[in-house]
C-alpha cells in the first residue's frame, strides 16, 4: 500500500533522508518549503517532490516504479498545494526526459538544453508578464540590456551603465528581483534608479521570474560557494534570447568582465555563446580602484565591519546616502 504524505522538510532526519534518497539519482538538494514523498507500511520512500516558493524541484522516483503513477501523485499534490498559497506562476527545472510528464499537467517549456528543462505554469503566461514592465522600443533603435543583482550598486555597476548607454540608443538595467541576497529586491531597486537618473536614455526595470531567478537559476541563490551549473546558465541565456531579444528588440547584451569570480565568469562565457547572432554581446572591463576591482562584496564586507565611511572610495554619492539612511 503506497500512500503521499507530506511531511516537514525543515526536520533534520527528514532532510537528511532526503539528501541522501537524491543524492541516488545524481540530485543536489536544496531547501524546500514544502516536501511530498510516496512511500509505503515500511517508511519506504519510493518517489520525492517538493517546492521552494513558486518553484517545484527535487523530484526523484526509484527506476523500478517510474510507472506506478507516482510522480502524478506528487506533482498533483504540489500544484494543489500552491494554489491555496495563492501561487498563480509555477516553476521546475527538470531533467528533460521529465518534461512531458509536467506539459500534461498545464506545464509550458520556455526554455531547454539536451538535458534540462524549465517549464513553467501560469493562469497569465509570459505575455503578460512581459507586457506588466511597460517597456517600449522602437524598431529602428539600437537597444542594449544589462543585468544587475546589484547587492549593493557600486561605481563598477555605474560605470558599466555608462559605458553601455554611451552605445544605444536605449539602454534596459534588469535588476534581479529574486529576494535572495544581502540586501532586499525593494532596495537593490531603489539604488539602481538613484544611480541612474542621470542617463536620459536608461529605463531600470525588474527582471522577472524569468531571468536569474529561483526558477532559470537555483543554484545562483546557494550560499554556499559553488561554481554555477552550466546547465542553469543556458537555461536563463535561452529564455532571455526567446522572450526578451525578439520582444523589446534587444541588440546587445553588456557584461562586465569577471577576473574574481569563478561562477559569473561561466554565466558570461555562457551568454556570449548563446545569445549572438541575435544579440551581440560585449565585455566591458571592470572598473578599479587603486588596482582593486570594485565588488559589491568589498562594500558588504565594510558595512559588515561598520566601516560606511569607508564605502565612498566605491559607491556613488547616491548609494551611500541611500545605505545611510537604512
């Protein structure tokens, strides 16, 4: 007799069981809010899904019971779930060989690698979403993108800004909604406009869910220090050239360039072999101070330490009267 409960995913034998029934299947875990598991009279587990906030993941089931129909059991239980949350998008990265089984119950892929997957579920659909960030182009307009987690805005995001909108006609700053890092989504945001409103042809927009976020980038929001999957970064790169190149007629993508950081510099090499021909990519060299490359994480590090005067040397005035003021 197989039944699917629920159980808690926060209790520390039930995530280490966990851990170790995906580790099985060559599966990372990461934190759920919410765990459904198939098993039996024994306390066999025999199949694992879960969500962290509007996005499904870790789902396993054992070979020999791939057709028993518990994979449905669990999904059906998770999207019923969500919807008393209030959940109206759903997200999973999936293996693609899984991919079907979600496009039955609603799933629409945006994007796919020869391995991976990430379909979403939505009573609006990325239209809607698209359409919700009042973004207008014209054809005939050289438009470029950046985006920014901006954990905070420092001197080197200001000065990649203006080097890129030296070279469009309109520049699109994406800040990473994702509430994810130091400091909230709300205050990233605010930062990123202050430090902008001095270039008239510079709109600062929220990403989505449909660009580094929780969903296209899971292991991004690790704490841990982890080199970013491959596999996540082409993800993301092929839903921005699907749904973002073609609908605000984006011609290039700015990066700067990454000589600290091990993952972002995947992410870029990533983006600079997908995106083109639609989409140029250009690096921009990052900005030093006395031969140090300004990071968002020296400036973390001194608030850290109490040391806000000492942030000047790599934020704008508007940043530190901003951070000031928090």
């Amino acid at each position: 007799m197989y039944t699917c409960v629920r159980l808690n995913a926060e209790n520390k034998s039930v995530k280490d069981r966990l851990i170790k029934f995906l580790a099985d299947f060559e599966l990372s875990y990461e934190p759920l809010d919410s765990l459904y598991v198939v098993l039996d009279s024994n306390d066999k587990w025999y199949a694992t899904g879960g969500r962290s906030g509007n996005v499904l993941k870790g789902f396993a089931v054992l070979d020999d019971y791939r057709s028993e129909g518990f994979f449905d059991l669990i999904l059906s239980s998770l999207v019923t779930e969500s919807y008393k949350y209030g959940l109206d998008s759903l997200y999973v990265f999936t293996k693609r060989e899984y991919s079907m089984i979600f496009k039955s119950f609603g799933f629409d892929e945006l994007a796919h690698t020869k391995v991976s997957s990430l379909l979403m579920r939505s009573d609006h659909g990325v239209d809607k979403m698209l359409d919700e960030l009042c973004i207008e182009t014209v054809s005939d307009e050289r438009v470029g993108a950046i985006v920014m987690n901006a954990n905070p805005f420092t001197n080197g995001h200001r000065y990649l800004v203006e080097v890129a909108s030296s070279k469009v006609d309109k520049l699109l700053v994406f800040v990473v909604q994702n509430d994810a890092s130091t400091f909230s989504f709300k205050d990233r945001f605010e930062m990123v406009k202050r430090g902008c409103t001095d270039f008239k042809n510079v709109q600062v927009i929220p990403s989505t869910d449909l660009i580094i976020s929780q969903a296209t980038f899971p292991s991004y929001f690790i704490k841990e220090k982890e080199l970013i999957s491959s596999e996540h970064a082409k993800i993301d790169a092929g839903v921005f050239k699907r749904f973002f190149v073609p609908r605000f007629n984006i011609g290039v993508r700015f990066l700067g360039s990454e000589p600290i950081d091990v993952s972002t510099a995947i992410y870029n090499e990533v983006l600079t072999n997908t995106l083109p021909p639609e989409c140029e990519v250009e690096v921009v060299e990052r900005l030093k101070s006395s031969d140090t490359v300004i990071s968002a994480s020296i400036v973390r590090r001194l608030l850290k330490e109490g040391r806000i005067e000492e942030i000047t040397s790599y934020v704008p005035k508007t940043t530190y009267e901003y951070l000031k003021g928090i």
